[in-house]
C-alpha cells in the first residue's frame, strides 16, 4: 500500500509532488519519489531540505546536485538501459525486442554488462537483481516447482533433447517446470512444459519445426525466430520459468520460459534456481555446471531437516557413474542421513517423472 501520510511518503507523480510544494513543505525527509521527470523542477527543489528523501528513477536537469546534498538518488546511469525498479519477469518477446539479435535488449544489456563497472554501473546490476529477486518471488507464490537441469550442448535435431522436452511436457501437466532458461536440455524442458496442457502430436510438430534451426552458433537471431514460431502455435501455455544469466552471454536465453527471471550474477542466480524447487530436480546428463548444480542442490539437503528436503534425480547410470562419476560420492554423502531415501538414480525419463509423481 502506497503511504501519503507520516514519516514515509511515496510520491509517484509530478502532481502530487507540486500540490504537496505548494501547501508548504519545506523538508523531503523519508519522501520516496518514484520515476518522476524533475527537469523543471530544479529552481523548488533547491528551496527544500532534501536531506532524507530518496530519489528512485527519476529524471533531474543539468547541474542538479541532490546528492550533494543529502538525498539518496538511485537510478541508471546516463545511456544505459537497464530498469532498476522493474516489477516483473522478463518475456522472451521483451527481450528479443528486434529481428536482429545484436541490437535486442538482451545483447545490448550484456555488452553493457561486459564493459568496466564503475560505482553507478554496479549499483544499478545489484538494483536490477534485487528486483528480479523480488519478483520472482511474487511469481513463485504458490507454484510447485520441479527443476530439470542439463547441458547447453543438446542440438534441436537430437534425440536427447526430443527426450528432454517429453520429459517437460509429462512434468508439466503436475508442476511448474523452472530450469537455468538457457540452450539444450533447458530449452527442451521449457519447451515441453510450455505444452504441458496440449496434445503430445502438438509437441512433435514444434520438434521438426525447431530441428530447422538446430543451434543457436550460427545465427541467434534465426534460433529464437524459429522458437516464438512455434510459441505462436501454442493456445493453452503452461506457465514454466526461465532463470538464465548474463554471465553467461555467449548462451542465449530460450524463448519457451513463459517468465524469464534473467540475472547479472550467476552466483545469486544458480542459488535462487535450485532453493525455489520445492517438489525436486531433475539432473539429465551435463558438463561441469550440471555437475555443481547437483553438488550445490546435495549440500542444501544434506543439512536440510526431513521437513524441507526435495527429490534428487539423476538420469542416465553410465553417465553419472562412469562418465562423470558424481553419483558414487552423492550416496556415500547421501548415507545415513534424512536425505538418503531422496536421491535417486535411474536410466530413463519415464523412471524420473515417475520419481517426482510419486
């Protein structure tokens, strides 16, 4: 609720601000003023004390010097498009706002992301984040979610990312599927989740559709064409979440994630990732960053009480045994303790969702 009376005000006008002037105020302390253009305002606000207030988005002229003086000022640097105060998730089509990918929101705010950070610069990342915490949050709110994590590397035309994206689709008639909404097995799982309320034949059409465009390397551009072609075919959407990051520009995030929570920091991202998935992950074979995502998930139940611990699924036993042996170190980790009867390994996809269904 918005406050307008007391020691706090918030002010989102430049209406109220002038009446407020206007019946005398000669202090701004504990005033919140949100995204209000300030150019013309510059002659009254150098008659008040602004010692107190803050400033959040707005726009001041040239010369102005709240902070000199006390004020608390937030808000972007010159030229940089980055929305510190932004009160929902990404979608794909905010940003991939162009034809072309290298003028879209998403590659302008990682080359801005990439260049030498001053104070401003940093501040406005961590405002950023903060928001898209706070968000996210609010869309989470009584959504149970189940994770599918797995590599980048999952061609369109491959059967292991037709198999990810069955996988979704059977996950997605039950719980809100959230996976790092990057390439390969995440885009699938999104994609799967996506269509959770179609028909499977729905799904299959929209594979042969993306097999066109196999790999994101050639033309990102194209990639996320093909990808909103086959969202427009979709009527009945599954709410399913993306949490990729910038940190990560070289992989583009997938456009099948209905709400894109897109981060600076992979760090805050990868914690938040795994802690919102209350009903279990599913882990489908990966690199070195599935591999820390599942030992970054064993450690949250390892010291979990038997109240908050979530299923830990691990797909493909010559894989994670032979390939990238983490499951032997997980059941040694996992014995004897609450977790134990939650970590699982199994070969196939219908094994796992059959897990978190049960």
């Amino acid at each position: 609720m918005w406050r307008t009376r007391g020691r706090t005000v918030d002010i989102d006008s430049l209406e109220d601000l002038d009446r407020r002037l206007a019946a005398g105020a000669r202090s701004l302390a504990g005033w919140h003023l949100y995204e209000i253009d300030l150019r013309d305002r510059g002659d009254a606000l150098a008659r008040v004390d602004v010692a107190g207030a803050v400033f959040m988005g707005c726009t001041f002229g040239a010369g102005a010097s709240l902070r000199d003086r006390g004020a608390v000022v937030l808000g972007s640097p010159p030229g940089v498009p980055v929305d510190i105060d932004r009160s929902s998730l990404y979608t794909a089509r905010e940003l991939y706002d162009t034809m072309r990918y290298a003028d879209s929101l998403d590659a302008r705010l990682y080359a801005w992301s990439r260049l030498p950070r001053d104070r401003d610069a940093s501040l406005a990342m961590a405002l950023h984040d903060h928001a898209v915490d706070t968000a996210l949050a609010t869309w989470v709110r009584d959504r149970s979610l189940v994770g599918v994590m797995g590599g980048h590397a999952l061609t369109r035309d491959s059967a292991g990312f037709a198999a990810a994206a069955r996988l979704g689709h059977a996950l997605g008639s039950s719980f809100v599927v959230a996976t790092g909404g990057g390439p390969g097995a995440m885009e699938a799982a999104n994609l799967g989740a996506l269509t959770g309320k179609e028909p499977v034949g729905l799904l299959e059409e929209a594979l042969r559709v993306l097999a066109r465009v196999p790999s994101y390397h050639a033309d990102i551009g194209g990639w996320v064409a093909a990808a909103l072609e086959v969202v427009d075919t979709v009527t009945d959407r599954t709410p399913t979440l993306g949490i990729p990051t910038w940190h990560y520009g070289h992989e583009p995030s997938n456009a099948f994630a209905t709400a894109i929570a897109k981060y600076f920091r992979n760090s805050t991202r990868e914690a938040i990732l795994l802690e919102i998935c209350d009903a279990g992950i599913v882990f489908l074979p990966g690199a070195a960053g599935t591999v820390q995502e599942v030992f970054q998930d064993a450690c949250e139940n390892y010291y979990a009480d038997a109240s908050s611990l979530a299923p830990m699924v691990l797909v493909g036993r010559e894989h994670w045994t032979e390939t990238v042996p983490a499951w032997p170190l997980l059941r040694a980790r996992a014995r004897g303790r609450a977790m134990e009867p939650h970590v699982h390994l199994v070969d196939t996809l219908d094994e796992a969702a059959a897990v978190l269904a049960g």
